[in-house]
C-alpha cells in the first residue's frame, strides 16, 4: 500500500484531530515560585493540579520547553490503564506485599484519572472497557497464561481468562488462540486531557510558561534562555526528554514508540472486527503492539520503528520511518485483515524514558529540594497520576504539612539505578536488543512450540528486565 496519502509527523495525529494550540507566553525574567515544574506534560500538569487542590495559597509555576503536551503526553496511544513498569523488581527488592500495594494503588489511579476528568469537566474521550491483551502463538498462550497467573497473584482477582471462542467474541482478531482482560483500563484521546489539564490547573491559579526550555536544574534554580526561576523545590517532570538536560544523557534512556492511525472504518469493517466494548488492545509479542478503536472508529496503532537515536536525540515534529509506517501497517492487517483495504490518515513517532533497570520511580531529596518522577516505559498515562499525587504528598511530608502517608511509602520511592552506558555501547545494545525481540517474535509465528525462544530470553537478560 502507497502511504502517499498519509501524514507523517505534525506531532501526532491527535493533534491533527484537535489542532496545535498557540503556545503561552515564554518566562519573562527570573521570578520565584514556591514550587517550580519543569516540563508540562501529564506528570507535571497532574503535580501542579494536586499541589494547589492541596494548599491552593502556593504559588506554582509550570516551565515547558515547547508547549503542554508536546511529548508522549500528546502522542501516546490513549492506554489509560493499571500497568506500571519495575513491579516485579520492587517485590524482589521490598517484598510481594510492597508490590502488591503499588499495584491496588495503579488499580485505583485508573479511577482517579476517570473521576477528575468528570469532575472538572475535561472531555476526553473517555471509555471504560478495560484492557485486552491477546495471544496468536503457542509461545504467546504461555506467556499470557503466565502472566495472567502472576497479575492475580499480585492481587488483581477481577482479572479474566479467556479462550479463543471468548476472545473472538469481544475483538475478532484474525489467529487469537487466548486473551486476558481487566476492568482496569480505559481508552482516552491523549490531546483531550492534556489540554484539559492545562486549562484546569491554569484556571486554578498556576503559571504556565511554554516556549521556555530549561538549561540545567540546580538546587533552588531552573536556568533558563530567558532568566531563572527560584523556588524551595524544583520537580523534574521530563520524561523522554531528560537527556536533554546538563547531566542527564545517561540518567533515561529516551526509547522511540511509532503510532499509525487508519481512515473512520466503516460500519461494515466494525461488523467483521467487533471491538463494540472498545477495549485498550495488546499482544504478548515481544517487540508488542498496542491499539484502540477511537471515538471516530479509526484504528490507532503503535509499536517500536527505530527504538533509539544515537546519543540519545529526540525528534522535532514526530516524523517517523517509512519503514516503520509500513511495518505497523503489516501488523494491523495481520490483525485485521479486514482493514487491509482501509487509508493509513496518520503516522507519528515519539520518545518515552526507560530507566536502566526499566523502573518507574518517584523521588525528592528532601536536601536539595529536587524532586523527579518518571521512567514510566511506556505506561505513563496512569502511573503519572499516581506519581504526581506522591509528589504532592512527598512535599507536605517535607513542609511538616503532613506525615508519610500510604502513598509515600510505596517501593517505588526514592528508588535509585544507575546510569545508561556511554555510547557506543548505549546504541548497540538497545538495537541489538530490538533486533533480538523482533527475530524471537519471527520465529514464534511459525514455531508449534509453546516456550519463549531462547533468542527474546538472551535480549531479557541483555536489557537488564530480569
């Protein structure tokens, strides 16, 4: 197929769909703030709207290097969901129960983000149908039951098991021997509530800066082109983009992710495909896919293109491989065949932050007054509600405002890894480990076998995940 007719880049595809806003005005000249944001996406963004809803007197301000949004938070996938990267490091670190906490603690965050949307009155697109993730190999049936076992064991008891009949029934993809679903998810437009977001903590009193990139971050100070903000506590809410920052190159490794997105299929396409619950959908390939059926029944698909740039660059504008484009587009017509004929109207790519041992984490150092959350790996949609309220509740805690609370004491606070390797080595090993992902999920589409290949196990390893 010709993607000749598709838009490449522009950010996103949901920002085609809701148009790019006109930035806010750049810092004016050093100021002072009682707390300062650096980067305005959602973990910024939800800092600053549980900080004034919790102390409404502070004075907050939110610098953006582009504008709110610009990031994964206005290119992801719109999973809205209870995954959260590093659980299965925490219970070997802190013990299952630990886990097990950080994991009711994800549960509930999907309601939480679903009840302050309604609440303020941010529409985005917003439907509970929870999360399917299905298997189409006998390597990706033992995986899924396996990590349907392990998902109940860390407390998910509402969690359902479903076979190829079942699984057919809710989202006919073309293959699908198994699935496991949870209520724990929803499907969003991203733009939609990042933007809401804004409006909403701009409304309640916090100052937005945008077009202001921020230069280095210091105790007490974000240096900035066009002065510096000085404030008791400076929160690091950067994500893919803190390679940017002096220091950081190695601290997160900011990994591609590519989305493409189909023309509004028709009612005859739905009828062949099902997907009427609109469930947030996955595989349990290796080098996995995700989608959702949007509002205006297209497909949004994503999956890795080119995982990483040398020396940890970031894109502009979302440009993304014609390879890719084209890669993605096999998956979906694997998937659906019946949308091989369908107009790919979009294709986008942008980067997420892997931590190197691929753990989300929350910190402040009560010392300096520095405070950083991130490394979602790709589940930031949810976990940055969750770190954003441990942010809030970490600072009260250091004002004397408040003592530890349950949410404070979760395992993934003040966890410590350490940094990527330098390059070469940084480049060879995530491609190297992308290239092993894709060669194991090649060869378990035609293997009978229901083991992992051995070839996904070494890039495990590799990767530092297990």
């Amino acid at each position: 197929m010709s993607t000749v007719s598709t838009v490449n880049g522009g950010i996103s595809f949901w920002y085609a769909d809701r148009g790019t806003p006109i930035a806010r005005e750049p810092l004016p000249g050093d100021s002072t703030a009682d707390v300062c944001i650096v980067g305005g996406g959602y973990t910024g963004l939800w800092t600053a709207y549980y900080l004034k809803k919790a102390v409404p007197f502070l004075n907050i301000t939110i610098l953006e290097a582009n504008f709110c949004g610009y990031g994964a938070s206005g290119r992801n996938g719109g999973w809205l969901y209870n995954g959260i990267a590093g659980r299965d490091r925490y219970a070997k670190l802190h013990g299952h129960e630990a886990a097990v906490r950080l994991q009711q603690a994800m549960n509930d965050t999907v309601a939480e983000v679903v009840r302050v949307a309604t609440e303020e009155d941010i529409d985005a697109d917003i439907h509970q149908g929870g999360v399917l993730e299905v298997a189409y190999t006998p390597a990706q049936l033992a995986r899924l039951k396996d990590f349907h076992s392990v998902e109940i064991a860390f407390g998910e008891t509402d969690r359902v098991l479903r076979g190829a009949r079942e699984t057919g029934e809710r989202v006919n993809v073309t293959g699908a021997v198994g699935s496991t679903w949870t209520p724990h998810g929803a499907r969003l437009h991203p733009v939609k509530l990042v933007t809401g977001l804004a409006a909403t903590v701009e409304a309640l009193g916090v100052t937005i800066h945008e077009s202001t990139p921020v230069t280095a971050i210091e105790p007490k100070h974000a240096r900035t082109p066009y002065g510096t903000v000085r404030a008791p506590y400076i929160l690091r809410c950067t994500e893919g983009f803190t390679a940017n920052l002096k220091g950081h190159k190695r601290t997160w490794l900011p990994m591609n992710s590519s989305m493409i997105a189909t023309e509004p299929l028709p009612r005859s396409v739905w009828d062949a495909i099902g997907w009427e619950g609109r469930e947030t959908l996955g595989d349990m390939a290796h080098a996995y896919m995700y989608a959702q059926r949007t509002a205006d029944d297209r497909i949004a698909l994503g999956g890795r293109g080119v995982p990483y740039r040398y020396g940890s660059a970031t894109d502009n504008d979302g440009r993304t491989q014609p390879a890719t484009i084209e890669a993605l587009r096999d998956i979906l017509v694997r998937l659906f065949p019946v949308a091989a004929g369908a107009r790919i109207d979009h294709a986008w790519s942008g980067v997420l932050g892997v931590p190197r041992d691929w753990c989300a984490t929350v910190t402040l150092d009560r010392s300096t007054g520095l405070g950083w959350a991130g490394g979602y790996v790709g589940s930031g949609v949810a976990t940055t509600n969750l770190a954003a309220r441990t942010l809030r509740d970490l600072i009260q805690q250091d004002s004397g405002q408040s003592g530890p609370t349950e949410l404070t004491t979760l395992p993934w606070v003040d966890h410590k890894v350490r940094k990527w390797e330098p390059e070469p080595f940084r480049w060879l090993g995530v491609h190297g480990m992308y290239a092993a992902y894709r060669a194991a999920d090649r060869r378990e589409l035609t293997s009978p076998r229901p083991g992992t290949d051995p070839i996904a196990k070494a890039a495990d390893r590799l990767a530092g995940r297990h």
